[in-house]
C-alpha cells in the first residue's frame, strides 16, 4: 500500500515521501497515529507541485552552495525537546526537524535527504553533515536541549549517558538467571537425558538380569547341606 509520510518514521522514510508499506502495518499502525496518510493521485500531485517549489530555493550552482555553505558554517541551531534525568528524549531530532530549522530561522531551505544524520535521541551538542551542492558540504552545529533547562558540560553529559548505559546493563542482567542457576539447570537436564536414554521404550521388555556365577550357586548349597 503506498502512503505519504506525515512524519518521519525510522526504518520507513521522512516526512512527506510516498512510500510502500505492508496494508496492515498502515491500517493498524501509521494510519491511526496520524503518521501518515493514503497516497491518492490527488495528494501525490500537490505534494510534487509543493517538492517543486521548494526546491526553487535550493542551491543550483557551486557558487550558491559555497554562500549557503559560509552561513551554516556560522550558524548554531537550537532544539528545546522534553528529555529524562539522564539525558534521553521523549521522541528524537530528525532530518526534517533540521531542515525546517533551518528554514524558519535562516530562510535557507535544504533538501532534508541531503542531512546526513541519524535521529538525535539524546541532548548535546553535535554537527551535522549536509551535502549541499556535488562538492559543496557544511557541517552545522547543532545543540539539544532539554526543555526549560540549560545544555550541560561535556563532561557531565559524558556521566548522564554512561549512568543510562550501567542501568540498561542492570536491567538486561536482572533478566538473565543467574550463572548457579543455570549450572543448576544444565545438571537436570543432563540427567533428564541420561535417564531418557537408560528407560527401555514402550512395549520392549525390560533387561534380563544376569545369571549368577556357578560358584555361587555351589556356596548356597554347601551352606544348605550344613
């Protein structure tokens, strides 16, 4: 089923781009978040009309983009976004949350596809590779912010990120049985399986029991003379 993304999606695409997903990924999942919306011949004409028009703002020469590229080079971008104690966001910074950035407070419009970067997930300060122009490319600094605070020092975001992780541990170990259990366990089934291989199976008799040696039996009946 093709669709048009009404945000970015990790794994599917960005905001705005007409993909194919699974029906039921879209009915169950995309439709009814409001992620995204079904791709009709009417909706896909505007959004070329709109991709378009966009696109008239764009660098088209090696000397635009070197202009374009100088005023990235000093510009900061800022994201106030929710985030937890230790540092990670209640959602992520994506591509096209860049690109409008970028739009809204420099008028510079950038293709967001050409904004090298993963989705930020975690407050800092970062520098974001974007291709502007065949040979031309920037990197944009870029601060993530939690909400109605102030960015910490490196070296305290250093500790936020290595306290998340040692929990993440934590919590993956508590999870796992521990080493003597599972000793403990590796035993039973051990056994389990020696006694699965020493049981005779349905309908064969069981073994017969050896004859005794004959001295024994001459022992017996000497002591019954007696």
């Amino acid at each position: 089923m093709e669709i048009i993304l009404l945000s970015d999606v990790e794994h599917v695409g960005l905001r705005g781009e007409v993909v194919s997903v699974a029906r039921g990924y879209a009915r169950n999942y995309l439709l009814p978040r409001h992620l995204a919306q079904e791709a009709t011949p009417a909706r896909v004409a505007e959004l070329q009309k709109r991709d378009t028009l966009r696109a008239r703002h764009e660098a088209k020469t090696t000397d635009q983009a070197r202009e374009i590229a100088d005023a990235l080079s000093a510009a900061v971008l800022r994201f106030e976004v929710k985030a937890g104690p230790t540092g990670s966001l209640f959602g992520s910074v994506t591509p096209t949350d860049i690109a409008d950035e970028l739009w809204n407070s420099k008028k510079i419009r950038v293709d967001r596809r050409k904004i090298e970067t993963d989705p930020i997930k975690r407050i800092g300060r970062y520098e974001i590779p974007i291709s502007l122009f065949e040979d031309v490319r920037v990197e944009v600094k870029t601060e993530v912010i939690p909400e109605g605070g102030e960015l910490p020092s490196e070296e305290k975001l250093a500790e936020l990120e290595a306290a998340e992780r040692a929990a993440q541990e934590d919590a993956a170990a508590a999870q796992e049985p521990p080493a003597e259990l599972e000793e403990i366990l590796a035993e039973v089934d051990a056994a389990e399986a020696l006694e699965t291989e020493e049981a005779p199976e349905a309908g064969e008799p069981a073994a017969e029991a050896e004859p005794e040696p004959e001295w024994r039996a001459d022992a017996d009946a000497a002591l019954a003379d007696e």
